[in-house]
C-alpha cells in the first residue's frame, strides 16, 4: 500500500499501484517487504519517516542500477516515481539485458557427497516424515562446509526406497562417497545409524555452470538421469510430462524470461538438456526467494496453499475499511480470481466494488 493510500486520500492514480509493483518486486529479490513491522500501523509510520531499505544489503547481487529503480518506484511522493508501468519496466529491461543462456560443464576438483533419504525404521508409518527431515538437515549441513560438493535433494529422493549398491548409486550421482542411515523413534528417544560407501575410482560430478538474471552466476550437479517426457496412459494422445511440456511451452509462447521459486533451481540443467535436445534456443530465468511473514521469534515462509494468512479475506474481514488491505496483497499468486478480480496496475487505484 503506498503512503497516500495509507492515509486515506481520495485522488489515487496508476502511480499508487506502481508503489506496490515495486513492494512486490523488492520483496521477489530481497525475500522480505521494504518496511517490516509487529503492526499495521509501525509499517506505515516506517513508509513516511524512514528511507527505502537498500536492496544490495538483502541481496548482494543486485545491479546498483536496478536499486536505483526500485528507489525510484518507491518514493514517498508520487511526483517522484515512475508516471507509468511502462517507463518502470522499460527502466527496468535497459538495466538488465537479458542474454542467451549457455551452459557450460566443468568437472569439480574436492570432495563430494550424496545423502540418501533415511530409512523409516520406527512402527509409525508418520515418522517417515521425520526421517526425511533428518536427511534435509544433513544436506544443509553440509552445504555449507566449504570446498564440498553435495549432491542435490532432488537427486538424492530418487533413489528413496531403491535397493541398490551404494557404489553404484555414488557412481550414478557423480559423488565421491554416499552417506545413508535410518532412524528408529522409541519415544521418547530417537536412535539414528549411518554408513558410507566411497564410488568406484574414476567417478567425478559435472557440474552445470549457468547465469541467472537475480542470483547472477551459478553453478549446480548436472542432469545424470533419463528423463520421461510423456505420461503412461492407453488413451491416445499422451500427455506430456511437466518438464518437457516446459520447454515445449517456454518456446511456442515466445517467453523471454522464466520467473520461478528458488526451489527450482535444480531443475535448470534438464531444462537445458530439452532445450539443446528439441533445437530451442534456451531462455534467461530468475529464481526468487519466497514469500515470507514476520512472525514472534523471526520469520516464515508464506504458503499460498495451507497457509491461512495468503488469501486476501484474511486481512479484509468483514466490516473493516477497504483502504486497510495493503494492496500488494492484491497480486494474483495471493488472490481468488474468481472473488477478487486483479486490476491493471496501469489503471487507477484498485476499489472492491460492494464495500463501503
């Protein structure tokens, strides 16, 4: 919600709906709104009496030029922004070339790890979930030791319930060694076991080095696994699978940029691997932080799905004043299309028609 509407004036224009495009963009880069506060009302008093928050101090890899653009569009006064979407995205593409994708493959030096997921070995068929957040923790762990390679997640479920050697899995993954365990819970104890297993001499991980246009470079595991590209089905036609029915997608609607969650980023080397396979010139993408709420003791991430604070009903209950809901919230991922139709943020401030 920008400043004038906060207060409660009347003679809004597109310029309001710019300040919060640039709430919702400052927040996609930095992973927390502008101003953050315990109350509605610290929030607004933060908008009119402290200065935009720097972006490079939640993200370091963000241009100086695009900062200045988001200091821009977040002006206090309206005669300070952007008159219009256009000039802002205009600012925005002249900042940000966007250039082909390439990738390219380098075989890592140091050691390298795979976690496989841990076995469940307690009666309670929910502990699996337990023991799946164990092998999270571990791969996070370590993430963060320098100079180790560790496999991605997303490679390392795949091979979640699988008999199979561990030198032969270390050897698939691309890893020096293969870290598996199980966990038994005898409440109120938890009893968890390990092994490793080194790979066959000669097994080294590639890696897939890539740029993108919010994190800068990056480099990630490369696809090692056959990919399925149609659904099993005896009805004809077969429908495609996600990742190929992406590229495929990416390609036919012309797209010039991919905006997707963080989590995504493992798929970038199969999306790749389509992309040179079908003949289709890759295209650049940018892998935001989600959405996240300040909650007692630091902050969450907001689920679109389960989360009962996504929806807008949750901030406009009835009989409160229209103007109270920030109108970031308003943004089609947090919406009810059928219930809280998106206006253009080129147009006038939003209004919900049947409210007074």
């Amino acid at each position: 919600m920008s400043p004038e509407q906060s207060v409660g004036e009347r003679d809004l224009d597109g310029r309001s709906d710019l300040y919060s495009l640039g709430s919702v963009l400052y927040e996609m880069l930095g992973g927390e709104p502008p101003y953050v506060g315990s109350t509605a009302q610290a929030i607004i008093a933060k908008r009119f009496m402290e200065p935009v928050p720097r972006i490079t101090t939640l993200r370091e890899t963000v241009p100086p030029a695009v900062e200045a653009a988001l200091n821009r569009v977040l002006a206090k006064a309206p005669a300070d922004r952007f008159a219009t979407a256009a000039e802002f995205t205009d600012a925005l593409a002249a900042l940000t070339p966007l250039s082909p994708v390439r990738m390219a493959i380098t075989e890592p030096p140091g050691p390298s790890i795979a976690v496989l997921p841990f076995a469940n070995m307690s009666a309670d068929p929910e502990d699996e979930y337990f023991a799946d957040g164990i092998t999270e923790e571990i791969i996070n762990a370590l993430a963060q030791v320098p100079g180790l390679k560790v496999a991605a997640r997303a490679s390392c479920f795949a091979f979640k319930g699988k008999r199979e050697d561990l030198r032969v899995i270390a050897e698939k993954l691309g890893v020096g060694r293969v870290l598996a365990g199980a966990v038994r819970k005898a409440r109120p104890r938890v009893r968890t076991t390990a092994q490793t297993a080194p790979a066959p001499a000669g097994t080294s991980a590639k890696r897939v080095r890539v740029h993108d246009v919010s994190r800068g470079d990056l480099e990630h595991e490369a696809n090692r696994n056959d990919t399925v590209i149609l659904k099993s089905s005896d009805q004809s036609p077969r429908l495609p699978t996600y990742h190929f029915a992406h590229a495929v997608d990416d390609h036919l609607m012309r797209v010039t940029l991919v905006i997707r969650g963080e989590e995504w980023i493992s798929s970038v080397p199969l999306h790749l691997q389509l992309y040179e396979a079908l003949g289709f010139e890759p295209m650049p993408s940018a892998h935001i932080p989600p959405l996240s709420k300040t909650i007692s003791g630091g902050k969450s991430e907001l689920s679109t799905r389960s989360d009962p604070s996504a929806p807008v009903d949750f901030s406009n209950p009835p009989g409160s004043p229209r103007k109270a809901v920030p109108a970031d919230r308003r943004a089609p991922a947090l919406t009810r299309p059928h219930r809280h139709p998106t206006p253009s943020p080129c147009g006038r401030a939003s209004r919900r028609p049947g409210r007074r």
